[in-house]
C-alpha cells in the first residue's frame, strides 16, 4: 500500500491531503506556515496527517508540491543577481521593453518603472547574427564571448541568461555559448531563451529567460533542500512540482524551468475546485480561493480550466502558460486602514500574514484585518485549524475599534461591516476580470468557494456576481492541497511557425504538431509517466494576417488548418464582435503531454432523514446593520439532503461556513455546499 501526499504553503497555512493510492481514501490537516523555512511547516503538515491516518512517514511514495518560492522571489526581489548575454546592438532589450505604462492616462507621470531583473551593467553583447529563416549571417565571435563572460563573471554573477536575436529559428549559438559559460562560469546556472521559450519576440523572449534565471538558484536550494529533509525526515518520497498551467514536473525539471511554477499555489486550487464542482455536477465554474494573505480567482470552461499564454506576478509579465488566473491583494490578514488624508477605508494590500498575523491570533498583531472584522461581527468560532489557534475576541475588536474611531462611526460592529463590505468589492473586481472582461456572464456559472477565509465571503460574492449555487467544497481549507495531489505530470512543447493557414496543407500542419507531442511526450517518459499513458492536447497562437497581436486556441488535430481558423474567427468575434474577411496566420505552435490522472475517492454522504439538520446552538451575528440569532452546525453532522437556512454558520477543521438571511444551504451528497437564494430554492 502506497500514498500520495498534496502539499500546498500559503502565506497563512501550509495545507495537507493524504491519498491511499489503493482506495482513493483521503485524509487532511493544516498547520501553520513558517515563512523562514517552509519545509518545517511542510514536515509539520506531514507529521500531523500521517498521524492521523495512522501510517508510518515512509509510506508516503509521493509528494505533489504546489510553492510560492519562485512568486515571492519576484515580488520580494529576493532572486539572484542574472547577467543577459544577447546579440550586439540589443543590450538594452529589457530597458526599452514595449514601452507600455500601467494605469489611467496619467499613468506614464506617477508610474514608477520597475527595475530589469538584469541590470544593464550586467548586460553583455556577443558580435553574431541569425537570420528569421534559421540561417547564419554572422558567425559567433568565440573570443569575443569569452570576455564579455569574464566581465560578468568579475560583476558577480549567480546566474545566467543568453537569449540570442532570432534564436528560437536556430539555437546554435546559444548552444556554444552555454558551452563556453561552464568553462568561464563554473557552477553557474545557465537558461537558454532557445529551451525557455523558443518563440520569436525578443523582448518575451529574453525577459521570460532572464526571469527564470533570476528565481533558479532560489528555487533550487528550496526543492534540493526540501527533497533532504523529507529523505532525513523519513519519507523516501519522489517530489513533484505543480507547473502555472495545473500539470506536474519533477523535481529536476522544476528547478531547470522555474519560470513555470510562478503560479503554483492558485494553479493547485483550480485543478481541486474542478475536480470537486464536477462531483456535484457542474462545469462551468468561477473559482475563488481567498487565503490570508491574497484572493486567486479564474474561470473555467466545460470543466476545463482556461490557460493563457502569460503569466502575471506582481509588475512582472511573463511568456509561459498558466492557468488564467487573477490575484486579488484581499486575504484573511489584509489589514484595514484609514489614510488621514482622505479619511476614507481602505483594505489591503498589506497583509499581517502569518506572523505576527491578525489581532485575534494573539501573536503580537494590533493592526485590524478582515479576520478580525469576521471576529467582530461573530462570524468565526473561537478556535481555527482543529483547535491549532484560539481567537482572542479582545484584541479583534481593539484592532477594530481603531478604524471605528478614526471614521467617527458609534461601534465597532459598524466599522467591521465597512471592512467586510470593502475587501467584498476588492474580490468582485477580480471576478470580473476574468468573466465580464473576458466576455462571459457570471451568471451562467456556479462559483466556487474555498481557501480558509473564501466560505465566509462566498454568499455575499454570490450576491454581488448573480453566481449560484455557489459551491462549497468538503475541507475548502485546503482544497488546493486535494488538487495537487489530483493533478498529473505534463509537460509541454512549443515552436514559431509563422506561415498563413491557407497555404499550409494539412500534412506539413500534422507534422508540426506531431514533432512537438513526440518531444513533449519524450520528456514525460524521462520523468516516469509511459508513453501509452499519455494525453496529448494541441493549441496555437493564431492572428489575422496583419494583426499585430495574436490568440491563443484550442483543437483537435483532425480539425485541420480550416478548422483551427474556425475556432478562432468565433473566439475573435466573441472577444471583439467582429471578424475580417482575410487569411489567418499560425504563429506559434503548441503541443501538451499529460499523464494519468490519479485515483481519489469522491465523499458519498448517506441520505438525511429529513431535510432539518441538529442545530449545535446559536449565536449572535452582525448582519445588514444589527444583531440576529444565527444557528451553528458541525459540518460533520450534514447528511445528503440536509438544508441549512440562513442566518446560520457551518464550522468545520479547516475554515467557517456563513450563510446569510433570505439563502439556504443545501447539502450535495458530495460533500458540498450549495448555497442559493431561498426564493429560488
């Protein structure tokens, strides 16, 4: 007997989900992160689920690890000092970028450029040139790359960038320089722009390399530390990375290619969100993972998560695909502040984190966050995390009490209400990033709602948005440790074409695809996933001839070039409204290998006698601008059937369960939530 275990560290709580690899049986805990060495709250997660699932640590065969190492790299600046090797007369790639300003149309006046993440002292060029087609105008001037090497190497350099003018058509001189950096830069990490992302654009390019040599080393020593520590810990376990676009990689493939795992943590939560909402029938979902620190949301399509060809941390756009998902600076510790000058409440996006955390952790925090509003107005029991942390309701309503004063409002209640209904708002933007600006109405989907703070938030989202049922899933605390330990390796291959869909016939187009499966494929193998167990998915980047931008699209290979420039005219026209009457042009190509997904379980509850759950008392509640009589209900003791009628709140280990007057809570006999408007039911 074997197990697999999910892994998922946010800024708040490291999440754990245990999976008997035989019965698909599950088993979770959550314990608190240590930012200082997240490994200990990882064996900490360990430790407790094995405990309770009363197995020995060495049974575990493996591990499925979705990280922010790489994400708080970017956004602490914490990475390595890169130095950029590319072609004379480009040194200043990353500086000139596309020269687009963020922002209203004062933007370009108060934005504060960010910094390269290869500064240009750092920046060397090479005398040699490739042409578009692949062929060599100028050779590589050999001598000439070793100085600029040693120059680098005398800068101090920990890791190593060479993207190359036109080098996705012919990787050779990128070859010869990394063959010359081993010499010049022993021990020296070295990305290539021709394996990152061998696509044209030189600026994506080069700064999609560059960036995955600044989070490299970093990466590095977390994934070989934490491979150590569990060895030494007493779990011989095989470790896995979840990739931005929800597949797996190995630990050595993770570390060539960290820049697609900036996305870990969310992509872990969407591919759990997915997995559960179909239990209960429905796939087509908004997904909102609210954590203490930030809120992750995305939308999701006949089950199938949307992939997008950036991905965005912080001031960072990078070329590597991800799953569509937008990040909210709105969490459980997203402290609450009123700026003197404006006297107006603001939520976010400083967070208290986990240490010293929210007022109500009792750890030294005194700043008011949206947890201690949820203290407040009763929301919250007094223990989280299975008893892990006992809520001091005191210094909550200290905390809060300071906003109430600044604002000139008569009570605490009043000012927790406006913090609750801000950070609300705050996480509604970000829902219609990804629905109303996208095209879609929120209200042809179900929205689904987990991370330890997004329960409480989820029956006033699905007010906001017109989403129902919203969907709460068994243990939403650490739902995206269940998707982690439910997705599969997969691994990806991508190349430049550049030539119009009419004059490419079907075969040449066949071929293309085919090359790039057979190497993605060839890869999988390497990392233990057979080729007769592999999935493969194709997609391309397709523009109207002429355009400048283009989208990415999905299909199958029997579809052919006419049909690949059907799914896109219909993509086009529902983005834009309107199509043109010209050739398209398929400029990159894209082919995903997927393995096996693996075997979990889903919960069966056993039918309710009646539909009236066992209360386990009542409490007071703030909601709409007074006190009522909410009921309280173990989740535990929900049966398929029962309906929970609001004012009401369902505690369970892991995260808190409101339901507000006028909606009911019905109980799916999968183990979730769905909670509707009472007039609807």
């Amino acid at each position: 007997m074997s197990y697999r275990l999910g892994v998922d560290v946010g800024g708040t709580f490291t999440d754990v989900l245990l999976v008997d690899e035989d019965s698909g049986i599950t088993w979770r805990a959550k314990t608190a992160s240590t930012p200082s060495d997240q490994s200990v709250g990882v064996l900490n997660g360990i430790d407790k689920v094995c405990a309770e699932a009363g197995i020995d640590r060495a049974e575990v065969a493996h591990v499925l690890h979705g990280t922010t190492v790489a994400t708080n790299a970017i956004l602490e600046g914490k990475g390595a000092t890169v130095g950029l090797v590319t072609t004379k007369g480009f040194r200043q790639v990353l500086q000139i970028a596309r020269s687009f300003v963020p922002g209203g149309l004062a933007g370009w006046i108060i934005w504060p450029k960010p910094e390269p993440l290869a500064a240009l002292e750092n920046t060397v060029e090479v005398p040699e040139r490739v042409a578009t087609d692949g062929t060599v105008v100028t050779e590589l001037d050999e001598e000439a790359t070793r100085v600029a090497l040693r120059k680098l190497r005398g800068n101090g350099v920990e890791a190593l960038a060479v993207s190359l003018i036109n080098a996705f058509a012919n990787d050779a001189h990128e070859r010869r320089i990394a063959e010359l950096a081993a010499e010049e830069l022993p021990g020296v990490e070295v990305s290539l722009s021709s394996v990152v992302l061998p696509e044209m654009r030189e600026y994506e390019r080069a700064l999609t390399t560059v960036a995955n040599g600044y989070v490299q080393p970093q990466v590095a020593r977390y994934v070989t530390n934490l491979t150590a520590q569990l060895a030494a810990e007493g779990v011989p376990a095989e470790l896995s990375i979840l990739r931005s676009d929800g597949g797996l990689s190995a630990a050595g493939a993770a570390i060539a290619a960290p820049v697609t795992m900036l996305l870990s943590g969310p992509a872990g939560g969407v591919t759990g969100a997915v997995w559960v909402a179909e239990q209960s029938g429905h796939t087509e979902l908004l997904t909102f993972d609210m954590g203490g620190t930030s809120t992750d949301v995305a939308l999701v399509q006949n089950a199938q998560a949307r992939i997008g060809r950036e991905t965005k941390v912080g001031d960072l756009t990078v070329r590597a695909s991800a799953v569509d998902v937008r990040t909210v600076g709105a969490g459980g510790g997203s402290i609450a502040h009123v700026p003197q000058l404006t006297r107006a409440l603001r939520v976010g996006p400083q967070s208290a984190g986990a240490e010293p955390g929210p007022a109500a952790y009792g750890k030294g925090g005194t700043e008011p966050t949206v947890t201690d509003a949820n203290v407040v107005l009763g929301y919250l029991p007094s223990t989280l995390a299975g008893g892990e942390i006992t809520l001091d309701r005191e210094a909550a309503r200290t905390a809060v009490q300071a906003v109430a004063d600044a604002m000139g409002l008569e009570s605490a209640e009043a000012a927790a209400a406006g913090i609750i209904d801000i950070v609300n708002e705050n996480m509604l933007g970000g829902l219609r990033l990804v629905s109303v600006q996208q095209g879609f109405d929120p209200r042809d989907f179900a929205l689904v709602a987990f991370g330890g703070a997004g329960p409480l938030h989820a029956n006033a989202l699905g007010k906001l948005t017109g989403a129902w049922p919203v969907i709460v899933p068994p243990s939403p605390g650490v739902l995206c440790a269940l998707g982690d330990a439910t997705t599969s390796a997969r691994d990806e291959s991508a190349r430049t074409v550049l030539r119009k869909l009419g004059d490419l016939p079907a075969t040449e187009f066949a071929s293309v695809f085919g090359e790039l499966a057979e190497a993605a494929g060839r890869r999988l193998v390497e990392q233990g996933v057979p080729a007769d167990r592999q999935t493969i998915t194709y997609s391309a980047d397709v523009r109207f001839v002429g355009q400048g931008n283009e989208l990415p699209i999905a299909f199958d290979l029997a579809d052919g070039p006419k049909g690949l420039a059907a799914k896109f005219d219909a993509e086009h026209e529902r983005l834009f409204s309107f199509t043109l009457p010209v050739d398209h042009e398929l400029v990159n190509a894209r082919a995903t290998v997927t393995g096996d997904r693996p075997r979990v379980a889903p919960i069966r509850l056993d039918a309710a006698g009646s539909a009236d759950p066992e209360s386990s008392g009542h409490t007071r509640v703030y909601v709409d601008g007074e006190f009522v009589e909410a009921a309280l209900f173990d989740r535990l003791g929900l049966r398929a059937g029962h309906v929970v009628t609001g004012p009401a709140i369902v505690t369970e280990m892991d995260s808190t369960t409101l339901v507000l007057p006028g909606h009911i809570a019905t109980t799916d006999p999968s183990g979730s939530l769905l909670i509707t408007p009472a007039k609807e039911a």
